[in-house]
C-alpha cells in the first residue's frame, strides 16, 4: 500500500509540474521590439541581451528594469559574453559590399559595464565568427566559418589562429564555443542538412580535434561531470535531437526527440531539470530527468525563443523575436527535490583528463556552503600541494592542479569537509 501510495503521488506531483510549465515562463517588459537572439548573465540581476540592428539591453535588478546601451554600430550582433561586471565583449557581422571594402567580424568590448562601447575591425576580411568567450581578461576564444577558431592572450587586441585537425568534420561552421574548465572546451556547429560537428579542446584551447556526432548542426552543451556531457542539436528539416557522450566526448551518441523545431540553446536550471528554447518553433522544450524525456510548451504569444539561461536554479531569462524578454517564474525546487531529494550530495568526481601533464581539472559537489580543503599527496603520503582551503557555495565547482614542478607518478587528491573526507587517485605522466 506504501509503494502504491508514493507511485500516485509522484504521478501527481509529475502531472502538476507539466500543466504549470506553461506558466513558468512570464514575458516582462522589453525597451525594444528588434529581434533579439543572445543572452549573458552574471547572475539573478546583472545581465546584457543582444541582437539585430545593434540591439544590446541591460538589467541590473533582474530584468524589473532594462537600459538601451549604444553599441556605436547598427549592425546584427551575433553574441555577447560578459567576463564580469565591467568587461564584455560582443560580435557583429559586416556584410560585402564589394571587392574593395571590408567586410567581417566586427568585435566590440566594453570595460565599463557596456557604458561605451569600442569596435574594431577583425584583421583579416572576409572572416566571420558568430561566438566568443573568455576565461578571464586576457584568454579568449571565437569560432566561425569553415571551423575557425582563434584564440587571445590580450583581451582581444590581437588573435591567432588555433590549431584544429584535418579530419573531414573540421571545415564546418562553428555556431557556439565554450569553456568548462580553463582545459577544457568545446565548439559546436556544422552544416544543415549535411553533420553536427563537435570540436574539443584538453590543453586550454591550443589544440582542438572536431568530431562529426549527428546529422544536423549542434548547438549547445551542458558538462554534467568530467565525463559526462548532453547537447542539444537539430534543425528545420528534422527537428529537435540529442547527443550523449560518456567519455568525455571521445564518443557520441545521437537520438532523435521526434519534436518540432531548432534547440538553440541548454541550460540546466538543476542537475536534471533543463529547458530548450526551439527557434521558429514557438515552443520551450523541458526535461526533468537529465535528458531522458522531453515536453514542449508554447511561448508567450508564440513568438519564436531564440536563448535561454538559468544564472541560478531560481531565476532564468529568454529572448527572441520583435524584443520579446522572458524570466523564469517557477518554483526554485525540481520535482525530484521537492520529494526530498537534493541537487547535490558531498562527491569528488575523477580528474580530468588523467592521465595528465602538466595539468588537470578537479571537479567537486557540494550539498549546502561549507568550508572545504583539497590536498594533493604523493604515494608516501607526503602533502605536496594545497589547492584551496575557504569556503564555498552549495553547487558544482571547479579547480585546477598544475603539476609542472612535480616529477611523474601517481597522486593522491582529497576532498575534507568538516568530518567527512573523499580521495581519489590520479597520474602525472610526463
């Protein structure tokens, strides 16, 4: 009787979640009605929107208000990314004209909130990149036409060529690019009709090698842990898809969602609950098992979403056509933790990648904010390294270990809190 009685209320608690998502999504006020397509936030009230004919907007009290900032160009901005409250960096496409003028990727950067804004041609014409991100004020990254990606150690005065391999996969256009770790990153894209292409980076964006993983552009990635990964791809023709890897991207798996429309974009608002904006569609589409079942709902006066972002499990912003601004209204809980689950346990994940040289990723989850210590020990137990020692916030973290001054061998690696512990094993091979 128990188990029938948890059944009926788990099939309650699951009927109740759909027929509110229809309104989890609430169109708030835009300053604007020029199409927007991309969205940055810092968190649940600082954030920029962009799009066509110069188009970039700001909040700073989680969307309540938005300011129009003069980008100094009118051009369609491609992607915006903010590294934090003052820095940020945005492209916009210049169109041919003819032979003699030039044309590209237009690359503005703020340090001042987007206050100002400068513009500088891309130095060479005829280039154009439709993505940018930054690790911090000097590291970047952009991708474009024909798998171009180049790189910064300037904060964008000037980029080099990365070096990308020469499979047949490696010549599509990129749509995305982004980093988990400061090892770790990937670009997405491919061409209609034609492959879905994953690029992947290990070394911090100096190498990538491109994998074709679907029959139709890829456009977005969500890293649930070092090695697992799910993305979102699809197009006019065939619709939404999904891919999986369980190795950290060495292999995919591609499933059709047998749903209409063109996922843009995937954001994870908790570990299982995600939502994909579907473009010309007019529909969201949601999963609250990590990818495993997906349901659609209708936009706000049907108009077509083109990103999405959660900056917190709280709160979430989406754009798309005529200026059209969305904000996350639902409960903050998911289904799975309002029946008393939690969005994280204490774990250590395994590094990434290992074996390594000279340096790996440490990835850690935490249950609610605690002091934590990470220490790294060789095999006769000596400490050889303290990585952190502060407190840090409920959620998924992120730490490098360079192991350059170290001599090869197996280390040690572990995870306090208070009394718990967790240690796993690790090999510097150089």
């Amino acid at each position: 009787m128990r188990a029938k009685t948890f059944s009926v209320s788990i099939l309650v608690l699951v009927t109740v979640f759909h027929a509110a998502a229809q309104n989890r999504w609430q169109e708030i006020f835009s300053p604007t009605t020029k199409d927007l397509r991309k969205v940055s936030f810092l968190d649940g009230r600082r954030g920029w929107v962009c799009g066509n004919r110069g188009a970039i907007l700001k909040t700073t009290d989680g969307g309540n208000v938005w300011t129009v900032q003069d980008a100094g160009i009118d051009k369609d901005i491609q992607d915006i990314f903010f590294l934090n409250e003052r820095l940020g960096w945005s492209l916009a496409f210049e169109p041919f004209v003819d032979t003699l003028t030039w044309y590209g990727t237009k690359i503005l950067r703020t340090t001042n909130g987007g206050s100002t804004w400068a513009n500088r041609q891309y130095a060479v014409s005829g280039e154009f990149f439709s993505s940018i991100h930054f690790l911090d004020s000097l590291r970047g990254w952009m991708g474009g036409e024909f798998g171009h990606i180049v790189r910064t150690s300037d904060g964008g005065a000037t980029w080099f060529p990365a070096e990308v391999d020469s499979s047949n996969f490696a010549h599509w256009g990129i749509i995305n690019i982004k980093f988990f770790t400061p090892q770790i990153g990937f670009a997405m894209g491919g061409r209609l009709d034609v492959v879905g292409v994953v690029w992947r980076t290990t070394n911090a964006g100096v190498r990538w090698k491109a994998y074709g993983v679907a029959p139709e552009p890829v456009h977005d990635l969500h890293m649930i842990d070092s090695l697992n990964m799910v993305g979102v791809a699809g197009d006019v023709d065939y619709g939404a898809s999904l891919i999986r890897t369980t190795n950290a991207g060495e292999e995919w798996v591609h499933t059709y969602l047998n749903i209409f429309g063109e996922p843009r974009a995937l954001s994870f608002r908790t570990p299982a609950e995600a939502w994909s904006p579907l473009g010309f569609a007019a529909f969201l589409m949601y999963t609250t098992d990590t990818g495993a079942t997906w349901t659609t709902v209708e936009t706000p006066r049907r108009k077509p979403i083109y990103d999405l972002v959660f900056s917190d499990s709280s709160t979430g912003f989406a754009v798309g056509d005529s200026g059209i601004i969305l904000k996350y209204s639902g409960p903050t809980l998911s289904i799975s933790e309002n029946l008393g689950g939690s969005s994280y346990s204490f774990s250590l994940h395994q590094n990434y990648p290992n074996p390594f040289n000279p340096s790996t990723t440490i990835m850690f989850d935490l249950p609610e904010e605690r002091v934590v210590t990470i220490e790294v020990f060789n095999v006769l137990g000596q400490k050889v390294r303290t990585l952190l020692h502060q407190s840090r916030n409920a959620g998924r973290h992120f730490i490098n270990f360079d192991g350059v001054e170290l001599p090869s061998g197996v280390y040690l690696y572990r995870l306090r809190d208070g009394n718990r512990s967790l240690s796993k094993r690790m090999l510097l091979a150089k």
